[in-house]
C-alpha cells in the first residue's frame, strides 16, 4: 500500500496521508470505547474536547464536513481528451456496448463544465460513471488478453 501511495505521489505531485496505516493510532482507537467518539449526540466528541481552549470554538464545534476529491474538476478537465479518447476506445467492445448508454457518457464529457459549482451533485456526475467505466473497460482489456490500441 505505501509504494502505490508513493507512486501516487512521484505522479500527481500531491503527498498522501492515511492515518489508518499508523498503527500506534489505530490500536489507540479501537481500545477507546465507541461512547467517546458519539456522546450526546455529538459526534467528534472526544476530538472536539480535546481541541478546547486550544482552538477557536467556531472551529471546535464546526459541524460541516470537508469534500474529498475536491480537486475534481482541474484533474479531470487537464484529462478530458484523454477520457475521450477512452470512452470512444471502450465503446468498440461488443460486451460493452450492450451494457452501456455510451451516448449518455459522451454528454456528460461534451458538457463537462468550465468551472465546478461545488455540489455533490454534480461532482457524482462527473467523477464516477466515465473514470470508472475506463476502469472497468481496461480491465477487460487485460482480463480477455487483448491489446487493441
């Protein structure tokens, strides 16, 4: 796991953090009982108590939830030939082309927008059927044996 984040990171040039891979962490909080992180309701508990008087209250009792993958729509728009060239590439498979509705694809990257509104909505629009579909379509590639340009 830590040479493909490594890799991730010589490629994207955006450093990976994964506190789930340091074990003293990990082993902390499975023996802390579940009622310290839900208390009263209150989720975070025990990270919102240990940040007071250490930090603004506005920002120890915030309640909102950052966004993952929010860089979306710089790392997809710089990619969108080459999803083009993908999807159109994946739409030549016969077993593919009875499962997907690639015209729908094609809009989504045909109206790929200049910039991002930031809903959920339209990062799910963007950021699952296509990469994935290029995903799967290579694995098949792999999978079958095939080397088709």
């Amino acid at each position: 796991h830590a040479d493909i984040l490594c890799g991730f990171e010589q490629l994207y040039g955006i450093r990976t953090r994964d506190p789930t891979l340091y074990r003293p962490l990990v082993e902390f909080c499975r023996a802390v009982p579940t009622d310290i992180f839900l208390r009263d309701g209150q989720q975070r508990w025990l990270a919102r108590e240990l940040g007071r008087g250490h930090l603004p209250e506005e920002i120890r009792t915030e309640q909102r939830h950052g966004l993952i993958g929010a860089d979306w729509h710089s790392r997809l728009a710089r990619r969108l030939p080459e999803l083009r060239a993908e999807l159109e590439r994946a739409a030549r498979d016969p077993l593919l082309a009875e499962l997907v509705d690639f015209a729908e694809l094609r809009r989504r990257l045909d109206d790929f927008p200049a910039e991002t509104d930031g809903s959920m909505r339209q990062f799910l629009r963007y950021t699952v059927a296509v990469p994935n579909l290029v995903l799967a379509a290579r694995f098949l590639r792999h999978a079958s044996g095939r080397n088709e340009p």
